[in-house]
C-alpha cells in the first residue's frame, strides 16, 4: 500500500506541475508524435500492400510501365520510338527495378509505393515547419495513413505520386537549394508540378527573419536549373525536336475555358471524387468544426496567415481545374492530399489543444472510427479511385491466353492496346491497332487469308456489333476462344 500511495502522489505531482508550467505540457504533447508515427507508418505499409501486389493495370499505368521496360531491356533507352508525352524521371526510376524482379506489374508501381510511404514523415516535417508546435503531428500521419486516395494510389504506376512527394519534400526542407533540387526532380516527373512553384517560393521567402530574400531565390533556382538542363540534354539526345509539351496538349485536346453548360457537371465530377481524400463523413464534420472555430481565434497570426495560405492555395487550385477543360480525373486531385493533411492536423489541433493528451487520444479513435471503413474500402480496391482490382477489364488473362502464339500471330485491337503492349512486350503477337470497323475490313481484305493466325479483342457488349458485322462483310467470321473480365476474345477465319 505504502508504494501505490508513492506512485499515486508522483502522479499528482506530475500533474501539478504541467498545470503549472505550460513547457512542460508541449513537451507531453511533443511525445504524442514519435510515440503514435511509427505504429502509424506501420499501419499504412499494411494497408497499401495488397493492391502492390494486384495484377491488373489501368492503361496508363500500361503505358507507363512499357515504355520502362523498353529503357530496362536496353531496346529503346531514350523512348526514340515511343510517343512520349510526359517528363522521364518516372520511367527511368521503374526501369531500375525491372532487372531485380522481372517482368512482374509490382516492379513499376514499386517507386511509388515508397514514395508514398515516405510521404507521411515528410508532410509530418511541413506542419511542423508551417506550424511549429501548433499542429498535431500524430493526428496529421493519421489522416494520411487512412486516406481512401493514399492507399489506393500508392500501389500504382501513375506519375502522379512520386512527383506529388517530391514537391512536399521540396516544400518541407529549408535549405534553398536542396528545395530546387528537389522541385527540378519534380518537373521532371510531370510538368503539373510548375503549379506548385509560387507556393514553394513563398515559403521560402515568407520567414520575417529571411535575409536577402533574392539572394535565397537565386539559390533555389541554381538548383532547379541542372535538373532542368538534364531534361533538356534528354530532349536534344531523342533528336532535338522539344515535343514532350506539344504532345501532352495534344493529348488533352488543348486547353480552354470549360463552357458554361460543363461547369456544373464538371462540379459534381470533381465533388465526388473529391470525397475519398479522407472520407465524405469525416470532410464534413471537419469542415463544421472549421467554421466553428473560425469565431473563435485562439491562434496566433502566423498561424491564422499560414491557413489562409494554404486554403487559398488549394482552392486555386481546384478553381483552375474546375473552370478550365481539364479532364476530371481521380489522380489529379491527389497533390491536395497533404495540404488538406497538414490543415486537417491543425484543425483538430485547435480542438484537442497542446498538452492535453487525453483530448487528443479521444479525438484519435473518433478519427480512427470515421475513417476505418473507407480505408478498409480501399484496401480492397472497391473505390472508384486508383488502384481497381478490374482496371484492366480481363486483357492480362487474355495477354495469357497467347502467350505461347507462333510468330506472325495478328492481335486486332480498338480499345486495350495499351495492356497488349505490355503483356505481350516480348511475346510473338502483334497488336494492330483498328481506328474504326472500316479499317478492319480493309486491312483483313488485304492480308486475312496469308495464313497467319488472327485474332481480334472485343468488348462484351454493343460496342463490339459495328466490328463483327464489318468482319463479316470482308467475308470472314469470328469465333470465341477466351474471355475474361469484359473482353471476349474471338479467332478470324475465313468463309469457306
């Protein structure tokens, strides 16, 4: 009884104390951080690691993936053949593991499922860079590791990711020139990262302390610039002809204002995908609190300024991609991933406050409760965001089905051109691309009856009859050997 007595009279001192001194309990709630980030990380590996695994590849990812095997095999490795239009570093970077695990899909999306474990410590290192002690660190790792948009997108081969981490590392360091260093790697993974620019610079040049401001841009930018010159060097080596840009506006169909009777569909596409950052549930009912405590300023200006920064940061960005015609697709929201991280962090910072652990552990598991379902969602693949177990629509199993196919085997193809190039990359197949029925046609008029097998890949469903009555008018007919997924795949012979 005597040392219960004891322990219980340290404890009460303990208490005293903190409720005396204010440093004390920072340095209580500094604790929080360490002591929850490592289960954290943990937990987020665990949650990611089933989708790195899966087989299916979106196109894209596809593409991506060929043309760094392409670079991995030593076929093309300056993509001279390749209609490139995108920054390389990506592809360079997936190329590096497909020597050290072969052929497999986990070998592309291995660098951003790093990099997008390496995201929780780095975005941890921004709030504590914009807010110093003012945010909790353990609840901001939190939402990352339970974010619907970070579990799916990690085990992917999307550009979006490892670029998406390399500009919130820039954003995190302080040295002005390793920030350059790492915005130019950016750049060089996907030219969206440009968007970012006067954010970086603005933080690195806000510090009322900041010495020669210019000073400290001339070192970002000296940088920046070798990384740059390295593209450019890319460029003159695949002949000097500065077509990535062209391309990619080609490829978006150009750039223009969103007519006005697209804005309001445009409105409810980006909404809907925007619900799975962190979950619809738990957006709204911090977003309420955000109102509530906007009445109640118990913060001090810097860091009142610093959340206008960000709020107005990604509002104009979701305002340039809302207003202008650029497609409504899941990953381009995912640079707002961290931000709305780091300002989450804060929010509930303001509701749990510094030194008060037990608020903060309470708060955690209510967070934890709202969010485990969708994590566990996305876990799985059933959000339309990401990683989906059928984003291939059934082509690797069919890419299967003729992978033992002689030489000369033909693969008519409209609409999953991108996986056959990547499942049957060193197989005798190959792929010919039909833009229209009419092609098909003609092109099996001319070369259908040399003898050599055909083969053509159709969806299940209407979109195929235009393609099967076109074969049958050259005087030919289909018959069905595989199917998988939503892709029937049919042999060509000829009449009689």
């Amino acid at each position: 009884m005597g040392r219960v007595h004891l322990l219980w009279k340290r404890i009460s001192d303990r208490r005293r104390l903190t409720t005396a001194h204010p440093s004390v309990a920072k340095s209580r709630s500094v604790v929080v951080g360490p002591l929850f980030a490592v289960p954290l990380l943990w937990l987020a590996f665990w949650l990611r690691l089933r989708g790195l695994f899966g087989d299916s590849f979106h196109a894209d990812e596809a593409l991506f993936a060929t043309w760094a095997r392409y670079i991995a095999t030593w076929q093309d490795p300056l993509l001279l053949i390749q209609a490139v239009d995108k920054p390389p570093l990506a592809f360079y970077l997936q190329a590096l593991f497909y020597p050290l695990l072969g052929p497999v899909e986990w070998a592309a999306r291995l660098p951003n499922f790093i990099a997008f474990l390496l995201l929780l410590p780095l975005t941890a290192q921004l709030a504590r860079r914009l807010y110093g002690r003012q945010t909790a660190v353990s609840l901001t790792l939190l939402f990352l590791a339970l974010s619907p948009y970070a579990i799916q997108f990690a085990p992917t081969a999307f550009l979006d990711p490892l670029w998406v981490t390399l500009v919130v590392t820039a954003m995190a360091v302080r040295k002005p020139g390793w920030s350059g260093v790492l915005f130019g790697l950016a750049l060089a993974t996907k030219y969206q990262a440009a968007l970012f620019a006067p954010l970086i610079l603005f933080l690195l040049l806000r510090p009322p302390g900041a010495a020669r401001p210019l000073h400290l841009a001339v070192r970002w930018l000296a940088g920046c610039l070798p990384i740059l010159f390295l593209l450019l060097a890319w460029e003159v080596a695949r002949g000097g002809a500065f077509t990535l840009w062209q391309a990619q506006m080609q490829n978006y169909g150009g750039l223009r204002l969103a007519w006005s009777w697209e804005l309001w569909p445009r409105l409810l596409a980006w909404l809907r995908l925007g619900r799975w950052l962190f979950g619809a549930v738990t957006l709204a009912l911090l977003f309420a609190g955000r109102v509530l405590l906007s009445i109640k300023r118990n913060s001090g200006e810097k860091a009142r300024s610093t959340d206008r920064l960000l709020i107005g940061f990604g509002l104009a960005y979701w305002l340039l991609h809302w207003l202008l015609a650029i497609p409504t697709w899941d990953r381009y929201l995912l640079p707002l991933l961290p931000l709305t991280a780091v300002l989450l962090g804060r929010l509930t910072t303001q509701w749990a406050p510094t030194g008060q652990l037990r608020r903060q552990l309470a708060l955690s598991a209510l967070l934890l409760t709202l969010m485990v379902g969708p994590a566990w969602q996305a876990r799985n693949g059933r959000l339309p965001i990401g990683f989906q177990p059928n984003a291939d629509h059934g082509a690797r199993a069919i890419a299967a089905y003729l992978a033992d196919a002689p030489y000369g085997t033909v693969l008519y193809d409209h609409w999953y051109s991108w996986q056959w190039r990547y499942h049957l990359f060193d197989k005798n197949v190959y792929v010919s691309w039909v833009a229209h029925p009419q092609a098909l046609a003609r092109d099996l008029a001319v070369f259908g009856r040399n003898g050599q097998p055909r083969y053509l890949a159709l969806p299940a469903d209407a979109r195929a009859l235009p393609f099967r009555r076109a074969v049958q008018e050259a005087g030919f007919y289909l018959e069905a050997v595989a199917t998988s997924g939503t892709i029937v795949l049919y042999v060509v012979k000829a009449d009689g």
